[in-house]
C-alpha cells in the first residue's frame, strides 16, 4: 500500500509544475508536488530564469546611472563586482521560492522533497537525500522536471574556469575576459551582462548568424550593438579542444583560431531532466537531449495517464508557456477538456541589453508563404519618453497585410520590449476584423510613453500604402 494517495502527483516544481498543481487544486482533485530542490521553484527561479534577469537588471539600472550627466561621473569610480551581483540575484531567489512555498501551503498541495522514479505506471517512490523513501499512488502524473544546460563528454565542467548557466551562479571571481561558446538566448543574455561589466567578451557562434530565427532587421540591430559595444563575434566557428589551465582557458576551433581568456561559458543548449524516472516502466524512451515526445494534449505515448510539460517538451521553452500547458494539462485530466485556450502565438522575449520581444510571424516567412505585407517602424530616437530617459536605442516593427491590416507579426528591440510586446499582442489575439492595424491609429496613448511606438509605427506603415 501507497504511503500517499491522490488523484495527481506533480514531478517538479517550476513554472509548468505549479501551474498543473495550482489549477488541478482550483479544480478539485487531491494534489501531491515532488521536489528534489529544497526550496520550490525549479531551475526557472534558482539557477535559470529569475537569476539571469536579476543579473541582467542590476547591471541595466548601473548603466543607465552611469550615463546620467548629473551623477554618471561619480560612479565611473565604482565598479560592480560579479559576486556582488551575485548576492543580489540571490535575495530575488530566496523572495521568489518563498513566495510559491506560500501557495502550495495555502491550497493543502502536499510537497514532498527528494527524487522521484516510477516503480510502477501508477506508483511512483520518492527517495530524499536523507531519510526513508516514501511511495505515491496516482491516477495522474505530470512530468514537469525542466532541462539542464547540456554538458559534452570532452569538456571538463569540474575545472574551476569551466562554466554553463548552473555552475557561472557560483563563480566567486570577477571576471575580467570570457569566452561564450554558443550565441543562442543564453550565451547573448550573458554576453550582454559580462560585457557591461567590463569584461571582454568573444561570444562564438556555430551558425552563420545570431538568433537565425528572428526577425533580419532585429538580429542585424543585435549584431551591430553586440559589436558597438565590443563584443567580439565570431561566426561560422566550431570547437576542436579546450585546454584549461590556472591562468585561464584555450578555446581551439576548427578554423585554426585558437582563443584564450579567463573564463569559458558553455552555452550550447539544454538537456531534459528525464535521466533516473524510471521511464522505462512507462515504455517511454526520452530522446537523446532528454527531451519526450508528446501528442497535442501533452500525454506522453502509450502511457496517457502521463503528460509532459515545460522544457521536457521542447519548443517553446519558456517559462511562460510552460506555466500555460501546466494550467492546460490540469483542466484536461480534472475534466476531460480544457477550457483553457493557448494562444496560438506565444511572445519571445530575450533579455539582452537592449532587450527583444517578438510574437507572430517574420518578413521572411511571409514573404515564403507569399503574404501581401507591409511594415511599419517607429524608432525609439524618435520618441520623447525615451528621449527623456536617455535610452533611445530601438525600434517597434509592425507586420500587417495590405489588404485586411491584419497585424501578423511584431517585433520590437530595445529598452522595455518585454513589456510593449504585450500591447500589440492583446489586439493581434482579436479575430479579424478587431484585429487590424488602425487600432493604433485610432485609440488615445499616454503621451509621453513608449506604448506610442504602435501609433508611430502605424502610420508610417499605412503612409507606405498606394
């Protein structure tokens, strides 16, 4: 017999994890959440998500002090030091997992903290770092074990110059040069941090362009700021070796280039959390970064008493949407069907400095599909909040077809973007004809802000129609 019983156990406790657990809560079934952390929150709030971006904020806030002409002299004398940064990062993480310990203990969720393995489909043991191993039975499970960065055989990740996404949060040195293998989101997010810290960054790309699957007009203003600010890239390269030694690190690629700096972050994508399960029970075989394969509901095959979400699943890895296809998954097995809609369209938002958000579709894939488009651009020089503030570097682009002004994609890149995403994607989400370009024409904005992006960028997209 089960040492506990309930209609769901939730395995992981990030973002996908509490959005199963609160809403399966909301929604009547008995509720029982598996951690192996101490604290909640998963790899989003400790060692991915809200630890870059507390990073990334801080240094943001120091340089825009720095470049107020009332007080940017005095503090060009003091320098912030990665640890220190480092200790800040760390009281937003122990807010946030404080914060969702409170949830589950006012809605009665049952945590449990240890490693979770299915002995059977249906009974799931929970073994913790000390003590006895207790047993779960459940109708339903949800895989919500996240992703951790992905490690190759040949680095030494145990060398003290060696770095990924996990291990750079216990870096107690300020580093005074890196090398970032891997330009995805991660390696430009840190790219942008190290860099505004002073560091001298070499950011190496395995591809021949940052981010391919942006927008051209935003990658092209990323690339040009990366480089203005004095990042070095380095396209079109692969490594062979890297030599780590005590007085820093040798990063050998393919092209006969060799490059040395203090410190190497590894950021070359993630892996699926899935090693250990006991999937095998299932007759599921994760592939071979970890990740599992799921239908449309998020069952996992041959095994629908299951479902994955969050990173596991791939694309879209967001924290975002994971929370989404937790709250989805919830509504599906309390009911039978999900009266929770997911957007079809999910924003991206990349925390570089400047940082990007998008959300629909690029110029090149409507100009594949043979789209009649047209665009519009509001430059943020242009505008006086951002005049005012002193950060003028940007832009807003709106997408629209010529015909219907439909809006079908947005894509905006500089201070803020994050956040003005969301204003062009509440119309964008209206079934023609609520969704169309003139909204921004016609509706009133706070002057001055930076939401008037989307009345500039309108008109100068309708003044480009004959």
């Amino acid at each position: 017999m089960a040492d506990v019983e309930v209609d769901l156990l939730v395995i992981g406790s990030g973002p996908g994890g509490e959005g199963a657990a609160m809403a399966a809560n909301k929604l009547g079934l008995s509720v029982a959440l598996v951690e192996r952390d101490p604290l909640v929150g998963g790899s989003c709030t400790h060692r991915a998500t809200i630890p870059s971006k507390a990073l990334r904020q801080l240094v943001s806030q120091y340089l825009e002090l720095q470049n107020c002409p009332m007080v940017g002299g005095d503090l060009r004398l003091r320098r912030l030091t990665f640890p220190e940064m480092l200790e800040h990062a760390g009281g937003v993480i122990r807010n946030q997992a404080e914060l969702r310990r409170g949830y589950y203990l006012r809605n009665d969720i049952l945590l449990l903290c240890g490693t979770a393995r299915f002995r059977e489909p249906h009974l799931i043991e929970v073994i913790p770092e000390s003590g006895a191993t207790k047993t779960v039975s459940a109708r339903d499970v949800v895989l919500a074990v996240g992703s951790r960065p992905y490690r190759p055989d040949d680095i030494d990740f145990a060398h003290p110059r060696i770095h990924d996404a996990d291990s750079i949060l216990g870096l107690a040195d300020h580093p005074r040069s890196l090398i970032i293998y891997g330009a995805g989101v991660i390696g430009c997010e840190y790219a942008s941090i190290f860099r505004a810290m002073g560091a001298k960054v070499n950011l190496v790309n395995s591809h021949d362009r940052l981010l391919s699957y942006l927008d051209h007009d935003i990658v092209d203003a990323l690339g040009y700021h990366f480089r203005d600010e004095g990042i070095r890239l380095r396209h079109h390269e692969t490594y062979t070796a890297v030599e780590a030694g005590d007085d820093g690190v040798v990063l050998h690629l393919r092209s006969g280039k060799a490059i040395k700096a203090d410190y190497l972050f590894w950021a070359q994508g993630r892996t699926g959390n899935t090693a250990g399960l006991g999937l095998e029970v299932l007759g599921v075989e994760p592939n071979r970064r970890g990740g599992l394969e799921t239908d449309a509901d998020y069952r996992l095959p041959g095994a629908g008493h299951v479902r994955a979400v969050g990173d596991v699943v791939g694309s879209p890895s967001l924290a975002s949407a994971a929370y989404d296809q937790g709250r989805y998954v919830a509504a599906h097995i309390a009911t039978g069907h999900a009266e929770v809609r997911l957007g079809a369209d999910v924003p991206t938002g990349i925390y570089t400095i400047p940082e990007i958000s998008c959300l629909g579709r690029n110029e090149r894939q409507l100009t594949d599909a043979r789209i009649p488009y047209e665009v519009g651009h509001a430059f943020f020089r242009n505008l006086a909040r951002a005049q005012i503030t002193g950060v003028t570097v940007g832009m807003l682009k709106l997408l629209f077809h010529r015909e219907s002004l439909e809006i079908l994609g947005i894509h905006c890149f500089g201070h803020q973007a994050s956040e003005i995403i969301h204003i062009g994607q509440a119309v964008m989400a209206q079934e023609p004809p609520a969704n169309n370009l003139r909204y921004f024409v016609n509706t009133t904005f706070n002057y001055p802000t930076m939401a008037e992006a989307y009345r500039v960028a309108a008109l100068n997209g309708l003044n480009r129609l004959f």
